[in-house]
C-alpha cells in the first residue's frame, strides 16, 4: 500500500475524516500540476507512524509543504488581549522524510511586557510531545 494511502487510511480508522478529505485534495491537486513535488512518502509513512502513537489535540489543519512534507498546523489561542482582540498564536508541525518531525510555534505576537512560549527544533517523533504540550495545553476546552 503506498504511504499516502496507508496515511488516508489511518486517518479514517481514528475518525479523523476531516483531516483525511484534506489530504485526498491536496493530494489530488499535486498530482494534476506537474510542476509540483509529490507527497513525500517517508514523510506521509512518519505521519502515519506519529498519529498511531499520539492522539491528535485540538482541531490542526493539514498542510503539504512545497517539498511534499506532510504537517499539522494550530492556531493556539491567545493569553493577552491587543488592541484589535486575542492575541493569537501559531504552532506547526512538519514530518520530514529523515525522520524528524520540524517544530515551530509562538505562543503569541511579539509584544512589549506579554510573556510567550516559543520553540523552533527538528526532533526524532518521540520527543515531539515534549516539545509542544505547553502549546496543546492551551487548547484544552477549546473547540
């Protein structure tokens, strides 16, 4: 079964049907343009391999890279308030076809006195985790 594939199927067997139609119109958009890199299969094999292991948090969007690595965004709400609302946050994740999972997220926007969470790593799966749970604790009761 090739990797994608196997990933669709994961997806669905742990009722992330969401999650599963974004990657089949990604996927199906890729393969239209022959300009563009295909899903990497290490990368969609990683995925697979992480979300078996590691319940999925909130509610991520699916990205595809322009390198065709598989990832999960969140958008993580924010503590403070500015001056047009919430100050919002933003923590990605990206499998990459060396068996690392990238790691990028800020709590919330750079601003004079609030205090935020940042990280910028590549880690091997089972340290990701650790890595983002003072991010995915924000989401707690939020839907």
């Amino acid at each position: 079964m090739h990797p994608v594939d196997r990933l669709l199927q994961r997806l669905r067997d742990q009722g992330l049907d969401d999650l599963a139609g974004d990657l089949e119109y990604k996927n199906a958009l890729i393969q239209e343009d022959p300009e563009e890199l295909p899903i990497s299969p290490e990368s969609a094999s990683l995925f697979a391999d992480f979300i078996a292991r590691e319940p999925l948090t909130g509610s991520p969007n699916l990205t595809v890279d322009s390198r065709g690595h598989v990832g999960l965004e969140w958008t993580i709400p924010g503590q403070s308030l500015t001056e047009t609302g919430p100050g919002d946050g933003v923590l990605g994740l990206w499998f990459l076809p060396d068996g690392l999972v990238r790691i990028c997220g800020t709590s919330g926007p750079a601003w004079s006195g609030v205090d935020r969470i940042r990280v910028n790593c590549a880690v091997p799966p089972a340290q990701v985790m650790s890595q983002v749970e003072p991010f995915l604790s924000r989401l707690e009761g939020v839907s």
